[in-house]
C-alpha cells in the first residue's frame, strides 16, 4: 500500500477552485470575491490567533491533509459559543444547538459548537498541528475525523441525506484503507453520544466498508 503523500496547501486555493468550477454558481458568479480568497482565509487564521481562539479545522480541507479529496466551498471549524462572541466579524446566519452557519468576508465557515460533548473532546484530544499554505494550522487527527463522520452517519441516513451518506462512507474508507486506525477504541468514544441501535448500524457499516476493500486489495494482486 502507497501511503498519501499531503505537500502543503492554500486553503484559499482549495475553496476558490471549488466556487469557480462548481456549475451551480456559473449564472450569477460565485458568493464571494474569488481573487480575494487567499487573502480573506489568511485573515480568518490571523483573526483567530489574534484572539487566542481555540479551535480545530475538520471537515473536507482536513481531510485533504491526508488524502486526496473533493473540492470543498467552505470552511469546518470546532469552536466554543463564547469564542464566536469573541469574533464579531464572524457573521452568524443560523445556529441550531450543536452547529452554526456563519461567514467571513463572503466565506462560508460550517461551525462545530463545543456545547456538544463530542465535538469538544474532538478539539482536546484528536488534534495536531498541520502546515498549510496560510500558516500551521491545528488540525483534526485521522481519527478525530473518523469519529466525527461516524457520529454523523446515522442521523444522515435518517435524514435520507443519500448524497452526503455516500460522500461520508467514501472518506471512511478512503481513511481506513490508507491508515488503518484501531477503531474499537473510536467506538468506545461513540458510546455515550450513540444510541445502541446507531452503534450496532455503524459496526456493520464499518465492517462492510473492510470487506470491500479486502476485496480491492485481493483484486489488486
């Protein structure tokens, strides 16, 4: 197995090649000046250490720090309530109880409110820092990010959100078959926010994921 090989990126870059080539913004443009987005991102990260925010980048351009991934239009972050109180220039849109929708100079940032108990344990214990483009950044680990997209599965199949359903299995696979984390002490995590018949639906789903990919890898040879 070849592992990925991450070279430092613009997170800027990443965002900005999204807007512009996703067709959906092609009638009226994207929603923000795209030749401005390096430049608005590295405000962003300067604003938040500034502030001596604590914070964590998960989601797609996490992710890409440790395979290839999709183009993605917007930031994911895990932040404190009292942290965004701290950043008036971050515009709240909406807020449920464990999620906010917010913008920056036209930048679409997805926000991971702390008030839920597994999103802050994913910011204290499944971080390390990250070098991009901008600056070093801290990061999600791989298996900050696979608890995080198993948390979401089971509401998202609920939901018949088959789209985002299909996106989440793919980049657990993509990240079991490249690092090959321990995942019995990730479900052990999941426990307490889980209900039994969710964790039960996630180990069959995990386990279905490994049988394809032993079947790639028995293909591959």
């Amino acid at each position: 197995m070849i592992m990925p090989v991450q070279q430092p990126f613009h997170i800027g870059s990443v965002v900005r090649n999204a807007l512009v080539f996703d067709v959906k913004n092609w009638p009226e443009g994207p929603p923000v000046n795209t030749e401005k987005l390096l430049e608005t991102v590295e405000q962003l990260f300067a604003l938040l250490h500034e502030r001596e925010i604590d914070y964590l980048l998960v989601g797609g351009i996490a992710l890409l720090r440790y395979v290839e991934g999709r183009n993605t239009e917007d930031l994911d972050l895990i932040l404190a309530s009292s942290s965004l109180q701290a950043l008036p220039e971050i515009e709240v849109t909406g807020e449920e109880p464990n999620f906010a929708r917010a913008t920056f100079e036209g930048l679409k940032i997805d926000i991971l409110l702390t008030r839920n108990p597994l999103f802050e344990k994913v910011l204290r214990d499944y971080a390390t820092p990250q070098p991009f483009g901008e600056r070093t950044i801290p990061c999600a680990t791989v298996e900050g990010l696979l608890l995080l997209k198993l948390y979401a599965l089971p509401s998202l199949y609920r939901q018949g959100n088959f789209a985002r359903v299909g996106l989440y299995e793919n980049d657990i696979a993509t990240l079991i078959y490249y690092y090959q984390p321990d995942l019995e002490p990730l479900f052990e995590v999941l426990t307490p926010h889980l209900s039994q018949t969710d964790l039960q639906e996630l180990h069959t789903i995990v386990a279905e994921l490994w049988q394809r990919i032993q079947r790639f890898d028995e293909n591959s040879d």
